[in-house]
C-alpha cells in the first residue's frame, strides 16, 4: 500500500540497480530509466553510489503512487531489454517479493505490465480505479472544465462498482477512456482541433464526432500509447458497447467484479503511456 515504507523503497533500489548481478545498471542507466519512466524531475546521475541514490530518490516520491508504478512497470516492461519478456518476468519475481509485504504486485495484462492490489487470496492481483485517479486527470487535462467532467464521471463510476452495478462500471469506464483521449488529442494535437484524426488502416479521418475506436487508433498511431495497450483498451471499448440494451440482450454478458476490475486495468496502462509521453 501507499505510501510505501522506506524499507521496500531500499530493497526496490536494490533490485533496480542489481550490483554485481546479471542485470546490474550503471548510474546513466538508472537515470534514462527514470526519463523513460517519465519519473518527476528526473536528476542526471550524480555519481555517488548508485543504491543510496536510487533509494532517496524513491523514498521522496513514496507516496506519488503515479510515480512509483510507473517506475516499477517500466522495470518489469519487456520493452526495456533486449530477450523482452524474458528478463522482464525476472524481475517481475524479484520486485513482487519485494512488494509482497505491501500488499502490491506487478501483473500482466495483455502482455502491459500493472501494478495492483493482492486480492483476498493473497497472491492473485486485484485492479481497480488508481487511488490517485483525480490527481492524474487534473495533471493530464489543462482545461478546468473538462477535467472536472472527467473527474465526476470517475467518481460516478467508482460509486457503480463500490454497490456491485458491475454493467454500468463498465460502461463508465469506457466514457471516462473516451473523454481522456479526446481531451488529451484536442489539448496535444493540432489535427485533432481541427477534427482530423487517423483510422486502424492509417488513413485520415475528418470528423467532428469520433469515436471510442478511432481515438484509440488514433493515439496509437501517434505513438503515445503501446500497441499492447492499444489492444487492452479495444476490450474495454468492446464492453463499453452493451450501453445498447439490443446488444445486451443478445449476448446476456454475465459482468461480474472481475469484469470490472480488468477494464480498470488498462486504464492504469494508458494512464502510464500518456504520462510518458506527454509529462
């Protein structure tokens, strides 16, 4: 849980820089670890020890929960070394040990590296909206107004899951995806403004009403998000679709508290991706 204790920050650092191990990095690559996992002001190495400094620098964000996952998923991204998966899942091991007393593990969903709750059995992870949500929302949309929209279409969602309205959770999470990509293109992009956006196929689409799919095309295509999380983010898309009480009643979708919790889970990997890329 957050804030983390400032033993699992010491023991995180360890693992990170892995001195005289297999995956040991030097002090400049601790630092374009942090710039790839857009850490808040990412300092230039210093050239003191690399654990102590590591450490410090987890310990003065131990409780940005945005920060910290996205360091940790970036660590266990398979994006980050040469094998892929591989050596990512290595680490995945070694950081879930370290996290085990914190209640945290690192999991992965459609390949995207999450980091969530350990469920009541104590080692399956449990995703649900990031507890920093609101903070994250204001950090990525500058327009008050539209921000402030995103944040009570949240909340709304959140009170759907909390008294077990598994179906419109799920279609809330979809509305609130929809609403931060079309933000964040109009906000960021100026063919977004002017209603120009870009399909699956690659090709231009001018419109003034897009939708949920073409966003997350279009984003991909502009390389904010990770083509595993475009895929991700499709499923919550497709479940977003039973809003239509015809498709509803065809198909008599069973949506349960596990159906809710893996649509939250891309939004933390989109979450991650547009911080990184827009930060």
């Amino acid at each position: 849980m957050f804030p983390l204790d400032t033993k699992t920050t010491e023991r995180l650092a360890k693992v990170i820089v892995d001195i005289e191990g297999p995956y040991e990095r030097k002090g400049w690559q601790i630092a374009e670890l942090l710039r790839s996992a857009s850490w808040p002001d990412a300092p230039e190495y210093d050239g003191s020890p690399r654990v102590p400094w590591l450490a410090e620098l987890l310990e003065e964000r131990r409780d940005d929960r945005g920060a910290v996952e996205r360091l940790l998923c970036r660590v266990c991204d398979p994006l980050e070394y040469e094998d892929g998966m591989a050596s990512a899942k290595d680490f995945q091991q070694v950081v879930n040990a370290k996290l085990e007393h914190e209640g945290l593990a690192v999991s992965y969903v459609e390949g995207r590296p999450v980091l969530g709750e350990v469920g009541a059995d104590g080692a399956t992870p449990v995703h649900s909206a990031p507890p920093d949500l609101e903070r994250r929302l204001r950090a990525l949309i500058s327009d008050d107004a539209t921000a402030e929209m995103q944040v009570r279409r949240a909340n709304e969602t959140q009170l759907c899951e909390h008294i077990g309205a598994h179906t419109m959770a799920i279609i809330g999470i979809g509305s609130l995806v929809e609403g931060l990509l079309l933000a964040v293109l109009i906000e960021h992009d100026a063919e977004a403004r002017n209603n120009r956006f870009i399909s699956g196929k690659g090709k231009p689409v001018h419109t003034d009403q897009p939708s949920l799919a073409l966003l997350i095309d279009t984003v991909r295509a502009k390389g904010w998000i990770q083509l595993d999380a475009t895929k991700f983010i499709h499923h919550v898309r497709d479940f977003r679709n039973y809003i239509h009480p015809r498709k509803e009643l065809a198909e008599q979708p069973d949506f349960d508290a596990d159906s809710v919790g893996l649509c939250w889970a891309p939004v933390h990997a989109i979450l991650n991706d547009l911080e990184q890329q827009l930060r």
